[in-house]
C-alpha cells in the first residue's frame, strides 16, 4: 500500500516512468499526497547534476537545469501559476469570479506574462546558484515547496468546486506533515541553512490565501509551489551575494 501511494504521487508529480496502478481509487490521491516532500526531492536530485557536472558554464547549468525542471514536472504547477495570475487579473478581488476565471482553460496575457517572468526569474537564479557553495540545496527547494503544500491543505479549507485541493485534504494528518518537517529540518541546518526560511514562509502564504480568498484550489496549491520555490531559490542565492 506504501509502494502504491509513492508510485501515484510520481506518476501526478512528475513524468518519470514508474510501473502502472491498478483499481485507481478517489481517495489514492490523499494517501498519496503525503509522499510529496519525497518526490521533490526526487527532482532536486535531478536538478543537481547539471549544477554539478557542469558548474564551470553556470548559464548552460542554469539553462540545462530549468528544462529539466519543466520537463520533469510536465509544466503542472505552470500552469496552476498561468491560471491564477489569470484569474486574479480579471477577478476584481471577487472570489466567486476568481472561481468562474480559474475554470477558464484558456490562458490569457496575465498568466503568459507571468509565466514568462517567472521562468525568467528561475533561470538567473539557478545560474547563480550554480556558482554558489549552497548549490546542494536545490535537491531540497522542491522538497520543501512540495512540503509546504501539505500544510496549505490542513490550515485552509478547499474552495468551492476546487477539486483536488478538497481531494487531497480527504486523510491528511497532521502527523504526517511534521514527520516530514523534522529530517527536512535537520538536513536543510547542515546542507542548506537558508532553506529553513520555509517555515516562517508557509504560514505567510496560508494567512494570504485565506484573506485573499478564504480557501484554496488546485490550481492555487500550483501557484504555492512555483513561488515558494523561486523565494527559496533567492535565499539560496542571496547569502553569497552579501
């Protein structure tokens, strides 16, 4: 059942091959949501090796290492991030036409323009990092991003019709999320010390939510992940720039 719950977690995550899963059930993605923090740190493990094998030329690094990002995750939490800029910019701070806007799929200039500077951003920041003595810590930025999500979960309540928000916070335990925060703690004080500045950042990011919207959707969880790791990137950046 362990097994099972990691595979689903790849499988949604991620575009990495792993071995199919029979008798898909609803609730598989909440058992499965809890394995997260693991596969982010799939992916930074991932993304360290052109930081690593290639530290001398940081821009083909940096270059090599967000396709990879793209790639790997299959643009999912983009595209969370595309459709929520989008529905800010047309939803006027009203919730229920956030909603109306979200369900959109079409992607309209706030989200591209978006998106366009985020992928920017991600790009001069992973140059950076991978002139850096931190550089190690980008196996622990998607963790951490990922982490931080299954807080979200717990502290907000799902938005009407959100969707997998609502499915993902079905059997999530509290327990579950601080087993998870206590290695990434201890490992983050010795690798990367700079990244413990998600602690103090999810709880940011749950009080907006919850004043911006009162909730959170999928799409919104999307939207977490891609900024919570652009910050944890700058902080990885930032000490070496003091």
């Amino acid at each position: 059942m362990k097994l099972r719950g990691l595979i689903l977690a790849i499988q949604f995550l991620t575009r990495l091959p792993t071995p199919q899963v029979k008798d898909f059930r609803d609730d598989d993605l909440s058992r499965a949501a809890v394995y997260n923090p693991l596969v982010g740190a799939i992916i930074g493990a991932l993304l360290a090796l052109p930081l690593f094998l290639i530290a001398d030329r940081p821009w083909l690094a940096g270059a090599l290492a967000l396709l990879l990002w793209v790639w790997v995750t299959g643009a999912l939490h983009l595209d969370g991030l595309g459709d929520v800029a989008d529905a800010f910019g047309a939803a006027h701070r009203d919730p229920q036409r956030f909603l109306e806007v979200l369900k959109d799929p079409h992607m309209g200039v706030f989200g591209v323009v978006t998106l366009v500077m985020q992928l920017l951003l991600k790009f001069v920041l992973l140059t950076e990092l991978a002139a850096s003595p931190l550089w190690l810590g980008i196996v622990l930025v998607p963790a951490w991003a990922r982490w931080s999500t299954l807080w979200l979960i717990r502290l907000l309540p799902p938005l009407h019709g959100a969707g997998l928000a609502e499915r993902f916070s079905w059997q999530l335990s509290v327990r579950a999320v601080w087993l998870w925060a206590l290695p990434l703690a201890a490992v983050t004080a010795f690798v990367a010390w700079p990244l413990l500045l998600t602690l103090l950042l999810v709880p940011l990011v749950a009080v907006y939510w919850r004043k911006r919207l009162g909730g959170i959707s999928g799409d919104c969880l999307g939207a977490s992940i891609e900024v919570t790791e652009t910050l944890l990137l700058l902080a990885l950046v930032l000490p070496g720039n003091l």
